[in-house]
C-alpha cells in the first residue's frame, strides 16, 4: 500500500482527507500525517496567498520525506474587512492557533457591522505535489457571520459561521456532523477536486 503524507498535525485534517479518500472509494492509498514521519524543519508560512502557503507546505514536506504529499492552507475572509483576516486567519489575535482569541477580536471588529454586511467565506487551498507532478486547487464555502459563537464540532471560527446552506436553519459550521460538514465544506470541495490525482497516485 502505498503512502501520501498530510502535511498537517491537525486530527481533524487528517480524517477529513482519510473520510474523502473513503468516500471516493479510492484503495491502496494509506494517509498519514507529520506526527507518523521524522521531523524535518518546516518553513514558516509567508505567502501572500492561501495557494502560496498550501504548495510552499506540500513542497518542503515532500523534499523532506519523498512522499507525496498534500498540504493545506485555508482561513476566513470576511467581505466587511476586505477578505481579511485570510491567511492570517490562525494568527489574527497575535497568538498562533488560538481559536477563542481569534473569534473574539473578529466579533470585535465585526460589532457595529448590520447582518446584512455580515458575509464571508471559509477558503481552501490544496496542494498536492508528487515525483512528476503539482497540483493547486481552491475552494470556497459562502456563508455569514453571526455574533455569538454555536456549536461544539469543529474548530476555528466554525462556531460563528452559518453557512448559506443552513441560512433556514441558521445552524453554524460548529453544528454540523462531520458527514455533512464534509459534503459543504470549502475543505472538502477542494479535496474532491483532488480525486482524479488521488486514484492516478493509487494505481501506480
């Protein structure tokens, strides 16, 4: 069986890709992440852009491993900040990963702003790159953000993003179960456009 690494620690991550290679019905692809590999220096995200950020990832864990490999670079973009905080998404309130920070300086910041001008989007970006290949893709997930944080599933700012999709029901990303969260999902729209290149990598 062979291996592709995720060049992530995030659980989460982890299952999500394992769940969509599951789903695609894809066989002899074993996914593993950083924690299962030997350390090697990752390079601090820099790019301008979540694509930037998502090959720069995928390249140096490749490089380092010679596995292939996906990486992933994803965030919030708000459209009453002007698609901030985006790529700084992990690191808005100055702290690295530390999601309840985070959350709360963007309601801050979002306080005075109607719910009409409350729009945003969750934003992906894949890289997946092999021994002949590279591949980017993208994708986006619409949706609002409400004022008060919902919800236990998920993480970052999911318990204060109601997606368009549940607009009825203005359940947040933090409520959905996994099965539905994958089929929406700005993450898992980006994965499925990585099938075709997850079959081609298993049957070799």
């Amino acid at each position: 069986m062979g291996q592709i690494l995720v060049a992530s620690r995030n659980k989460k991550k982890l299952a999500e890709l394992r769940r969509v290679v599951e789903q695609a019905g894809i066989e002899g692809l074993d996914v593993v992440g950083l924690d299962e590999v030997p350390p090697f220096e990752e390079a601090p995200e820099i790019g301008a852009t979540f694509e930037e950020n998502a090959l720069a990832k995928a390249r140096d864990a490749y490089a380092a491993t010679g596995l292939p490999c996906v990486a992933d670079d994803s965030g919030l973009e708000v459209d009453a900040l002007n698609g901030m905080p985006g790529v700084l998404s992990a690191r808005w309130s100055g702290r690295h990963g530390d999601d309840m920070a985070n959350t709360e300086l963007l309601l801050n910041q979002l306080g005075d702003v109607p719910e009409e001008r409350r729009g945003g989007a969750f934003v992906s970006a894949c890289a997946l790159v092999t021994a002949d290949s590279e591949v980017v893709v993208r994708g986006e997930w619409r949706g609002r953000i409400i004022s008060e944080p919902v919800g236990d599933n998920g993480f970052g700012y999911d318990p204060v993003f109601v997606p368009d999709e549940e607009s009825a029901s203005g359940r947040s990303s933090a409520q959905l179960s996994p099965t539905e969260k994958d089929a929406l999902s700005h993450r898992g729209r980006a994965l499925a456009q990585l099938i075709p290149a997850l079959q081609e990598l298993a049957a070799n």
